[in-house]
C-alpha cells in the first residue's frame, strides 16, 4: 500500500537506469535505442488511465449512495 506518486517515481527511475545502461553498452549501436518506445510520458500516462478507469467505471453505479450521504448530512434539526 504506496503512494501512487511514488510507484511512478520509481517506475519512471527504473526506466531512466535502463535507458542509461542500454547508452553505455550500445556506444555506437543506436539500433537498441531506436527500439525503446516506453518514455516517461507513457508511463505517467499509462498510470493515470489504469488508475482513473475504475473509478470512472464504479461511480455512475454508487453515485445514488454519495448523493443520498450528502443529502442526509445536510439536513438541519
């Protein structure tokens, strides 16, 4: 149970140290590099739609309770 935030961090570090490993050992090769099509961008994107899904999917079905909580909490005695 982490932060959202930091499991993207880390996803995108880990990206960022194989990215560098693959420059120091191609050198002059830039076959390798031209095969990387996961960038930072992709994974923060990626991220936010795996995490925005479901609770785009999950509201329409509960928002009668939301409605109803707030509802009940607003009327005054």
């Amino acid at each position: 149970m982490r932060p959202l935030s930091t499991i993207l961090q880390e996803m995108l570090a880990s990206a960022e140290a194989m990215r560098d490993t693959l420059n120091q050992a191609a050198g002059t090769n830039y076959e390798l590099l031209d095969k990387i099509q996961v960038t930072g961008n992709s994974l923060k994107m990626a991220t936010i739609i795996i995490v925005v899904t479901p609770i785009v999917l999950i509201y329409p079905f509960v928002q009668r309770y939301f409605a109803k909580g707030v509802m009940i909490g607003s009327l005054k005695e």
